[in-house]
C-alpha cells in the first residue's frame, strides 16, 4: 500500500512559475536573481497558507541553483536542485520560531552562520514564524541580520508583522502576500483534480473556494476529506452536506416570503432548516450574506464583489433588481441587531423566529413609516392645528378729557368699539403706615385691588396700543409708582441694618466661627486662629496665611465662613481672600548674636587685607567649623 500525502504536500509548488496568485511577489524575486541583486534578508508576511514558505524555500533553491534559466527559475536537474528536492542539501537551514524562539538558539544559528557552504554560492536561513521570536532573541539576532556574511542570507516569514520590532523590520526587504482569488482557487484546484482524476462540478469548487477565504492549503485540505467522504466524485449537494452549508435556495425561499408578508411559510422554512441541524446563528449569518449579496447586485460597478456560485448569479442579479434598497438595508439592521443579541437569548430558536417576524412585516412598517419618496411621515397627532382666519379689527375710541375721562370697549363682530364710562370718585392713595389704623388702610387697599385689575386688563388687550392708553393711563402710573416706594423702602432698610466692617467686630465673628469649628473638632480652626485679618476697604478683606497648609483649611471653609461673616455683618456682598506671607519676617526683630567663624574672618578680611593676600599666595584651605 503507498503511503498517501495530502494534496497541500503532494502538489507544493517547485517553482515559481507554479505558486498561484502571488505574481507581483514571484516577478520582483526572478527579476532579482536575473540581474544579482539580492538582499541580505527578506521578510515575507502574509495570511496563512498563502505560499509564504514555499516561496522562501523556491528562492533558497533558485540562487543556489547551478544552471539558472533566463528567467530566474531553477532547472530541478543539477546536484544542487535535486538535494534540495530530496531534502538532503546542507546549505538550507529551516528554523520554527514557535518552538525554538530563546536567546540560546539564536545564538546557535548566529554560530553555524560563520562557517562558509561546502557547496554552492549561498547558504540561506528560512525563520518560520518569527514574530513569535522573545526580544532578547529579537536583540541578540540584530547585529548578524545587519551585517551578515557576504554567503548567507535570512528569509523570514510571518502571519503577524506588526508584532515584529521595528529594528528587524528596518534591516529586511519586506514582502507582502495577499489572499489567493477565488477565481485562482478554483482553477488551482480543477488543475488537481484533472490530474488526480477526480470527478469535480464546478460549483462545488467555487464553494471549497468560498470556505477557504483565500487560503490554498485550507482549499486543498477541504478537498481530500470530500474526495474521501465521497469516493472520488464532488458535487454540489454533497459538498454543501459534507461542509455544513446551507443552500442558498433556502434564502431565495425565505426572501419570497418575506416579500409577499407570508409569515407561515417563512417559519416553516426555518423549521426544516432547524431540523436539518443547522444552528441559528448559522441562519442569520447566512441571511444577512445573502442580503448583502443582492445589494451588491442593486449596482453593475460592485456586482464584480458578488463571490457566489456561477449558476446563482442570475438569480441573484434578478432578485437584487427586483428587491427595495430601503427594505434591504433594513433587513440588514435587523438581523446584525439578532446575530449580536443571539448568544445571550434563553430560547435561541424563539429568538431567530422573531428576527423573522420582524423581517416579515418589515415592509408593512417602512410603508407606515416611509410617505411618498422615502420621506418620512409625520403622525396625525403632530400635525399643526388649522385655525380659522379672524376678520381685522376696528378700534372707535372717543377722545381723552371727556367728562367720563375713559372708555368702554364693545365688543362686536370683528369690530370693538368704545363707549364713554363714567369713573368712580376715587379717594387719594397713601401708603398705609404702622401707626395708622385699619380705617385708614381701606382706601390703600382699595387703591391696589384697582390697580391689579387696570394692570391685568392692560395685559389682555396689549396688543392694541390705543386700548392700553386707555384703560391703564391712570391705573399703571399708580401701581408703578406703589412699587418704586416700595423698592426705595426696601433699600433704606437695607442700608439702615448693615454693619460697618471694623476690625473689632471681625475679629469677635472671626473668632465665633473659629469656636464653632472647635467644638465639631474641626482641623482647620487652628489655621484661622494663626491667620491674620487685613481690612482693605467697607466690603472686603485680606486673610494673611504663612502656609498652603493653613491656606488650604482656610479655602475648605470658605463658604460656611463667607455666609456666617455676611449675617453677622448683614451685607450679602462681604467677601475676603486667603493670601500666603512670611508673617514671622515681618513680626521678628533684630537681635545681636555672636559671629560664626565664617563672618570673623570676612570681619578680618576687611580690617587688613593682606591676611586675605597670604592665604591666597599660600593656597590654604580655611576650615570654618
């Protein structure tokens, strides 16, 4: 029985010609060898399984190869080629990162890097996976990747560059590998199965194609377990089984029911899913795909974006043409809203037939909410009120002085009238006073109750000037004139009960505050008991500090302390601010004290200079202590 090797093993490309879907990274390297221009390390980073290593290992056999082709490919015939190909050359070395990514081993490839190859031009170093390198490794690697031997050569790869130090990075030729096609997937993958004789639809290729995402040893792997699963013959139906996918008929079913509001049909068609095995997350996930896929298909310039199966296409372009862009977008809320929420539902299924009922009487909601043109329409309990047009009106006023000196408005159809109002006597309005009696204060009260009825008819027919004339002329100049007493009084009695801030009283409401913090145990009286008081003028003063410490107790308190010194005062606009001085340089005084050693001998220095002169000339070191 031959021993089987996996198609990602068996069909490794041995050449550059043969690596699908990297030829702006093959050209630039076959370019390099035709014209002897290669670097002394390469990085080649990139997406998993998409030729990375194989590309690295086809470099390393090409500039060692001893009849290179005028296109820079290796000839396979030569003695160097064919130990490459059998494993057996000395001057490749292949390193995992992952597994040997400590100081101690690339200090010994730094070592094997001194010794020139026995055969062949190059000796060529192929790190896998270098992100996973520590940064010692990574410091320890610098210098020799830098400056290395004129024959060695390091090619290394990586799926994570950003992991990788911008050290090592700067000392590299980086090259990036895309994600291998769809469209070269499949033909990759026809190219195999001719070769191996396999029978293959087409469409169950393009799906192998769709589930590897780019990545060809993936596609290759799905390949092997079908052809087993199915004894050598791929066709759409048992791929979709074998890779748990859901045909998209199913979605094309579900889109019809949504559109035509048929919730029934749409909940029995989850229910076969359901009993098939698939998951709920599954279903939305695939859902929203294919919504999205037929809003690819709304545009001809993005329909190039569209990556389903040939023989859907059409159906897909006709439903995507057919469908509501506004009612797709939609959809695609709603099931991003179900997809995110599903995990943390207690009955997942409950969960996706209700993204389905939703999706069902979408359309009768935007048809509610969406007027004519997509325009939003404004409910019926929002609508202004129509009011009906009143007619201008007339005003007929007598003029001012009559004997009843002033006038009665009449209301009629549109039309307001004024008719002559005798005044009533009115008797002359005091201000009531303390000593007066309650006789006394009937006519004031009477004078005000007018007043509040002239000021409150005055405003309902303000709109009208003449009609204001003439109805509050007399009535408003009383009231303004009761409130501008009133105010003056006010203010009188204001300025009569304020006290004048003198240091005497500021000291005794100072030292009240300064008790009541005492007897809460509060830190900061000990601050206001050392602070000083500075008066500056009638309404502010200056609170002198010899800390921030004592500052800061003072700034806690400040506006207990401002509302206790402004009632005892009775002036709302006392204020103060806490300043930081030197009190004791202003309160110390000058005493005499004997003169240290230093200032007896600036003393001496003064009295005769040539002491200074002899120290100087003599170089001596005076000690002070």
């Amino acid at each position: 029985m031959d021993k089987f090797i996996v198609s990602a093993r068996k069909y490794r490309p041995q050449d550059f010609s043969t690596v699908v879907g990297q030829a702006h990274i093959t050209t630039t390297l076959k370019n390099a060898i035709k014209n002897k221009q290669l670097a002394h390390a390469f990085l080649f980073c990139g997406p998993r399984g998409v030729g990375k290593t194989t590309c690295a290992r086809i470099l390393a056999k090409t500039i060692n190869c001893e009849n290179v082709s005028p296109d820079g490919e290796a000839c396979n015939r030569c003695h160097s080629c064919v130990s490459f190909n059998e494993g057996t050359s000395l001057n490749i070395h292949e390193l995992d990162a992952a597994s040997n990514n400590s100081v101690d081993d690339i200090r010994t490839l730094v070592e094997q890097v001194r010794f020139a190859p026995q055969a062949g031009k190059y000796k060529v170093y192929i790190i896998d996976e270098v992100h996973m390198l520590s940064t010692s490794a990574f410091n320890a690697f610098l210098k020799t990747l830098e400056e290395p031997p004129p024959y060695a050569i390091f090619i290394l790869a990586t799926t994570e560059k950003h992991k990788i130090l911008p050290t090592i990075l700067s000392r590299c030729q980086i090259f990036d590998f895309k994600r291998i096609t769809s469209a070269d997937t499949v033909a990759h993958l026809e190219d195999i199965c001719g070769k191996e004789e396999i029978k293959a639809e087409k469409a169950a290729l393009q799906i192998i194609a769709q589930k590897s995402e780019g990545c060809m040893r993936d596609a290759l792997s799905i390949l092997d377990k079908i052809v087993s699963f199915t004894n050598g013959e791929l066709t759409y139906g048992n791929t979709l089984e074998h890779l748990n996918i859901l045909d998209a008929d199913y979605y094309f079913r579900i889109l019809a029911a949504m559109q035509q509001q048929n919730l029934s049909d749409a909940l029995l068609i989850y229910d076969s899913i359901n009993r098939k095995g698939f998951e709920g997350d599954l279903v939305l996930n695939g859902l929203a795909e294919f919504i999205r896929n037929l809003l690819v298909c709304k545009d001809e310039k993005v329909a190039v974006l569209l990556e389903v199966v040939e023989s859907f296409k059409d159906r897909y372009i006709a439903a995507g043409q057919s469908a509501d862009t506004l009612y797709l977008i939609s959809a695609l809320n709603v099931l991003n809203d179900a997809e995110i929420n599903y995990k943390s539902a207690r009955n997942r299924r409950l969960h996706v037939e209700l993204a389905l009922i939703k999706l069902c009487y979408l359309a009768q909601a935007l048809q509610v909410v969406g007027g004519e043109g997509g325009k939003k329409k404004q409910p019926e309990y929002l609508r202004p009120v129509s009011y009906r047009n009143i007619p201008a009106m007339e005003l007929v006023r007598r003029p001012a002085g009559g004997e009843d000196g002033g006038a009665r408005l009449l209301i009629e159809t549109g039309v307001i009238k004024a008719e002559p109002v005798k005044a009533p006597e009115r008797e002359p309005m005091v201000l009531a006073k303390a000593d007066q009696s309650s006789v006394d204060n009937e006519p004031v009260q009477a004078g005000r109750v007018q007043a509040a009825e002239a000021d409150a008819t005055a405003s309902k027919v303000a709109p009208t000037a003449g009609v204001a004339q003439a109805t509050a002329s007399g009535s408003l100049g009383s009231l303004s004139r009761i409130r501008q007493q009133f105010a003056s009084k006010q203010q009188n009695e204001e300025a009569v009960s304020v006290r004048p801030l003198e240091p005497e009283a500021l000291h005794k409401a100072w030292q009240q505050y300064a008790d009541y913090l005492r007897e809460n145990r509060n830190p900061a009286v000990q601050s206001l008991e050392l602070a000083l008081l500075r008066i500056i003028d009638t309404q502010t003063f200056e609170v002198v500090t010899g800390n921030n410490l004592e500052q800061k107790f003072i700034e806690q308190e400040k506006r207990n302390l401002s509302d206790h010194l402004q009632k005892a005062f009775v002036n709302k606009a006392l204020s103060f601010t806490v300043i930081i001085e030197d009190k004791a340089a202003e309160t110390e005084e000058p005493t005499d004290r004997p003169l240290n050693k230093r200032e007896q001998f600036q003393q001496i220095v003064e009295q005769y200079p040539l002491v200074k002169e002899l120290k100087d000339r003599l170089r001596l070191e005076l000690d002070y202590l």
